[in-house]
C-alpha cells in the first residue's frame, strides 16, 4: 500500500504542477472515497491548499456530517458546509413545471450530485483551484457515477484504484498516523441521494464485484472463462452488461492517475 500511495502522490503533484495548480477542491461527502482524495492532496499540497465543501441535502446522515469534520480537522483543511436542499428543491419544482409530471427516482438522485458538481465547478471558477472527482475504478467500470454530478473535475486520482484496494489503502495510512475516523472506513458505502440507499442495493459486494471487473475488463477475460474460475453466470453477465452500458460515461470522465 505504500507503493500505492507514493504512486498516487507523485501522480497528483505532478499533475498539478504541470498545470499550474497549487490547491484543489473536493466535495467532502463523508464517504471513503472522497476522505481518501482529501487525505492524498493534503499529504501533497498541505491541508491549508486544500478547499473541502460538505453539500448537504435531507439525506445527508449525521454520520457523514461529523465524518466530514473530523476529517477537515485531522488533516488542516479549508471546510465549507452548505445546505444545498432550497437548490434541489427549487430545481425540482422548476421541472415538475416543465414536464408536467413528478420528478421521480434516478432524475431526482441526479438532480443533487449534478448541483454539487456546479457548485464545485463555481467555486474554482471564483476562487481557484483544481476540482477533483473522486471517482473509483469499481464505480467508473461499472456506471455507478452522475455524469456531469460526481463525475466533474479536473483529474480522477483514485480513478484506477479499486473499491477494495481503496479500503486497504486508508487502512494503511492511517498506520501512518491517524488522518481518517475508524467510521468512514468501516461504514456501508453509500451515495446518500435517496432514504436508506446504500451501495449494495444497486451493485454485488465490492469483494465479488471487483474480482469479476479484473477478469473481464484487467485480464480481458470471456463470460464463459470467468464462469468457469467460479462466479455465478448471471452475476458476470451482469457485470459485463454494466461496463458495456457504461463506456459512453468513461469517455467523458476525468483523467485518472495512472499507477
């Protein structure tokens, strides 16, 4: 993991000082995948380069809000809460007008990590600084991501790192001394844009997932050969279906560092 993690630093300061970067912005969910970024380009750039904005709507738990803190405070960072709830709701009476019809399910989800990614996006565009998406490569294979929500941004780093691995990797820094609150790596993952979503309801468990993804899209093996080292058929058939289905949004998602 410290490879992995030397890997990632280099890559992120690099990158930043080819083109002319010296802080980044982050949406701070309270999720493990945006705390990791936010530890990354503080352990590269200094908390004090480090702008964290929490975005909160009527389903952002008290979990997340206190994570979200602890994390800003642990490491030195810029944090700004907002109440982005009046933005979503406005957004959705504007469209109930539009479309003469509720605003139902994924278009409603969307709506909230597409007005984060724009507050994002102005923030930088206001104050400087380089949005980063914080992305993983089990969510990017998969589709599991807003296009134009989460997706915004400048550079992906943990782009090609998988869900599994990232665990591991905030396991390991925090031996390094302590940067992350045990609960944002222990905590079910979860997007947080409808009541009691999590993760898992829409995609496997990231162990299975994740070992499927390396055999068809790493080892750019068949269904048949991925069957065959003991996966369900149904469940690679899945998989396989969603990387297909999500190849449009890869090709317009931010550049990942490589590693």
């Amino acid at each position: 993991m410290e490879k992995l993690w030397n890997k990632l630093k280099t890559g992120l300061r690099k990158y930043c000082a080819e083109n002319g970067f010296d802080k980044v912005i982050i949406g701070l969910s309270g999720g493990l995948d945006s705390a990791t970024c936010a530890v990354l380009a503080a352990d590269v750039l200094g908390g004090e380069n480090v702008t964290a904005i929490m975005m909160k709507t009527r389903y952002t738990s008290d979990l997340s809000l206190n994570i979200a803190r602890e994390i800003s405070a642990l490491n030195g960072l810029k944090y700004h809460e907002l109440n982005i709830e009046p933005l979503v709701e406005a957004e959705i009476g504007f469209l109930q007008q539009a479309f003469g019809a509720e605003v139902r399910g994924i278009t409603k989800e969307n709506l909230q990590a597409r007005i984060r990614g724009q507050l994002l996006m102005a923030w930088s565009n206001q104050n400087g600084g380089l949005v980063l998406a914080c992305g993983n490569k089990s969510e990017a294979l998969t589709g599991y991501c807003t296009l134009y929500g989460d997706t915004c941004g400048g550079l992906m780093p943990i782009g090609n790192v998988y869900k599994t691995t990232i665990f591991e990797l905030a396991k390991w820094r925090n031996t390094q001394g302590r940067v992350l609150p045990e609960s944002v790596i222990t905590r079910a993952p979860s997007a947080e844009l409808a009541a009691g979503q999590i993760d898992e309801n829409s995609l496997p468990p990231y162990a299975v997932l994740d070992a499927v993804l390396k055999l068809l899209y790493d080892e750019h093996k068949t269904i048949a050969e991925a069957v065959a080292v003991g996966f369900e058929q149904t469940l690679v058939e899945r998989v396989n279906t969603l990387i297909k289905r999500s190849a449009f949004k890869r090709k317009q998602t931010a550049e990942a560092l490589a590693i």
